[in-house]
C-alpha cells in the first residue's frame, strides 16, 4: 500500500513509501482511507516539535475518513462497507481523560492515517452522519471533536454551553471554524478575532455576531469590553497560546471559562500575563484535549439532526500531502485542510 512517513524531520523530508498491507487480527477491522485533513499537531510531529524524542519512523496524521474494506474475527459493532472516522484516541472511549486512556493517540504514539489503509480495533473507529462526504466527515475526529468539548463538556458540568451565552473564537481554522458553527447551533452570541478581513467576512456568513482584526487592534479585549458592555464573555476558544492568552484573560468576563486548545503562537508565555485576572474574575481555565468517542457520538447525533456540513477549505491530492502541510503551516486557510485519499 502506498503510505508516508517520517524517518526524518521536517515537511520536505517526509517520504512516500510503499509498505505491506497491514494484518487485520482479531478485533480489528481494516479501513480504506478516503480523506485525511490535517490538524496544526500533524504538522508540530512531521517537523519534530511535538514531540523530538518520537520514535521514528511513523506514519502521520490522526484524523482519516474511510470504508471499511474488512474485519476479524469477533468484530460486531461495525462491519464491511461502514463508513467510519478514526478515533484520535484509540483508548478513550468515555468518563473522564486520563494518563492511561490518552495512550495511544493516532499519528503521535502510533502510527496514523496518511496511508492508503489503516487496520484499527472495532473501538477505534465510529460511523459518522450519512449527509457528509469523507472529506467533510475527515474533519471531525480532532477540530470537530475538539470545539464540541470546549463547548459542551468542558468546565461545570452542570452548565454546558447554552443559549444565550456568549462566546470568543480566534482565528478562523479548523477548530475556531466548527465552535462558531456549534455555538450557533446552541443559539450562543459569538465574537471573533482574525487578521483577515475578508475572513471575518466569510466567518459573519456562517453566523459570527461580531469581529476584529486583531492586526488593526493587537489589544482586542478592549474591543470585545466594547460589543459586551463591559461584561466579557463567558466562553473563550483559546488556540492561540503564549501571544494570545493574556488578552484572553482580559477578555473574559467573570466566571468565564477559557479553553485552552492550541499553540499556534507558542507554548511558553514571554511576556507578563495577568494572572490576578483568573483570581479577581473567578476564571476557569481548561485544558481540551479532543473528546472521548461518548463526545464523539454525541457530536454525531447533533451533526446529523441539524444536517450540518464541516467548512473545508482546501482539498489536495494524496500525492500532494507537502504542499497541504505547508498551506497549514502558512496559516493562510480558512477551515479545514484535507488530503484526499487514493481511492479514485
């Protein structure tokens, strides 16, 4: 089977390969990959800084679409022909994150999708709304998964995101993309930042209340103060990192949760963060590490009662897998970024 991998750092360096077909034992089923998009992690593991000291070599990606072309004995909560997503992570299935169940994340730990088939315990996979394609339906183990968590389960239990919240989105890729269309499902008021204006355009199409360029005003909780008369918002979908998250905690109103996903401008805060905001302001700050197949199929149920479609932005050949990781990394995109599979 045709596949890529990493035996070497970086985007140029990645190889495409051919490898033997993968063995298919009991409890597993065999997936052809027909769609495959790319989340900034995929990119932070080919270059090595998700992780340097990965074992090598590994085929990328978590986030695969496909069919289900074969299974082993024992298998019976799906069969051949279903179409299926991968699991991020293999081992969550529900209750609560741990050290134990976060093993074993796809393109990370173990080997991922970018390849023409994947084998995968029954567990590891789960059908999805019969109205997407496999491209729509590639965006929804990570981004899709993510944003459903920070939006519905992340922190008090007891008041998920709702009606007449409001909430913040940063940016306008995969993750920021589907918050601003589940937090619309909820009926939630949301603002946004981008430092595009045409993108902020395209976001206000998709429902976005409100947006600010945050190149025109670096300091936008001073904005977000403004079109929330002071009050903040209750929810931040924080993707940024280090350069973002002290505007973040400015930005948020008292007894706000800000959810913390990505890194795009760092991991590691430079400058001073204004941490008396978490104390006088009551904040809560989560960490969101993508969703329990639980979440998964909730998302799913949801997904297909509204007939919602994921927002992918460009789609590229399965030869073309490069080009797609440097389009990720110019940060130029605008919702998903997804590799089409082999499959003609």
């Amino acid at each position: 089977m045709q596949a890529y991998r990493i035996s070497t750092f970086g985007v140029e360096a990645l190889e495409s390969t051919t490898l033997p077909m993968p063995e298919v034992g009991p409890g597993m089923v065999l997936v052809r990959i027909h769609a495959v998009s790319l989340n900034y992690r995929d990119l932070m593991v080919v270059e090595g800084r998700y992780n340097p000291k990965m074992e090598l070599p590994r085929i990328p990606c978590s986030d695969g679409a496909g069919e289900i072309v074969a299974v082993g004995a024992g298998v019976e909560s799906v069969g051949v022909g279903d179409r299926v997503c991968t699991l991020f992570f293999q081992r969550w299935m529900d209750g609560a994150i741990s050290s134990e169940n976060s093993k074993g994340a796809l393109g990370g730990d173990v080997d991922g999708v970018l390849a023409e088939y994947v084998a995968l315990p029954q567990d590891g996979v789960i059908r999805f709304p019969s109205h997407l394609s496999y491209e729509e339906a590639s965006t929804l183990p990570c981004a899709g998964l993510t944003a459903w968590n920070a939006l519905h389960h992340a922190g008090v239990p007891e008041s998920p995101g709702g009606a007449g919240e409001t909430v913040l989105v940063q940016g306008t890729g995969g993750v920021s993309i589907f918050a601003l269309q589940f937090a619309k499902l909820a009926g939630m008021r949301i603002f946004g930042i981008s430092s595009s204006d045409e993108k902020l355009e395209r976001a206000a199409a998709l429902g976005l209340d409100a947006g600010c360029n945050y190149r025109d005003v670096p300091e936008w909780s001073r904005w977000v103060a403004t079109v929330t008369e002071r009050r903040g918002v209750n929810r931040l979908i924080e993707v940024g990192g280090a350069g973002t998250f002290a505007q973040s905690l400015e930005a948020a109103g008292f007894g706000g949760l800000i959810a913390q996903i990505g890194v795009l401008s760092g991991g590691v805060a430079t400058g001073a963060v204004p941490l008396t905001q978490i104390l006088r302001k009551q904040l809560r700050v989560q960490g969101i590490y993508v969703g329990s197949k639980t979440m998964f199929a909730e998302m799913n149920e949801t997904i297909a009662g509204a007939g919602l479609r994921p927002v992918v932005g460009e789609v590229f050949a399965f030869e073309a897998a490069r080009d797609a990781l440097m389009t990720m990394k110019s940060g130029q995109h605008f919702g998903k970024i997804v590799v089409k599979g082999t499959v003609a």
